[in-house]
C-alpha cells in the first residue's frame, strides 16, 4: 500500500509538472531598422518550393538559411526590393553595401528568366 501509494504521487507529480516557457523576441525586432522598410516576406514558400538563393553571386548556405528564416525564398522577392528593402536588409544581416556591389537584384531577375 505504501508503495503504491509513492508510486501514484510520482507518476501524478511528473503528470502535472509544469514546463518553463521560453519566450523568444521576434529576430525582426532584434536589430535596429524602420520596419517600413523591410522587404516583403513570406511565411513559408510557395508551394513549387523554394528558390535556390545560392545560385546568386554572395549567396552562401548561412546567408540562404537567415534568408529563409526571415522569409525570403525566392528570386522574385530580392527581384522587387527597393532602395529602402536594399538599406534594411544591409543593416539587418550587417552586409555593408554586399547586395548592391554583388547586384544581388539584377541577378535575381535575370535567374527569374530561366
């Protein structure tokens, strides 16, 4: 009787454990910027899948996954970015002037064509 009895506080004491909730800011507020400026993102990609944006010159792996995980997957999205979309990411991923002087927009449009 005593075991059982140790044996239904342990099973009901591991059932009703709460769990620490981990709260995570949202990496798009991480970093200064105008938010106004932020390229236009997706929430997953298109259902044909995902572009490969290594295919574009100064587009490695790393750079590709923060991509994605910011939203961006396809050619068509760095096809439309703007001056301000240029600035923002530029300052977001701390890339300096690497997507203008690596023309990461007229690269994207002409992979568009393919």
């Amino acid at each position: 009787a005593i075991i059982s009895g140790i044996l239904g506080y342990l099973i009901a004491k591991a059932r009703y454990q709460t769990k620490e909730k981990s709260y995570e800011i949202n990496p798009i507020l991480r970093k200064p910027g105008n938010i106004y400026n932020k390229p236009f993102i997706l929430g997953q990609p298109r259902p044909s899948g995902k572009d490969n944006l290594k295919q574009i010159e100064g587009i490695d792996a790393d750079m590709e996954n923060k991509l994605n995980t910011l939203g961006i997957f396809h050619y068509e999205q760095i096809s439309k970015w703007s001056e301000k979309n240029i600035e923002w990411i530029s300052e977001y991923f701390s890339l300096e002037d690497k997507v203008k002087e690596e023309n990461w927009i007229s690269q994207a449009k002409e992979l568009m064509k393919k």
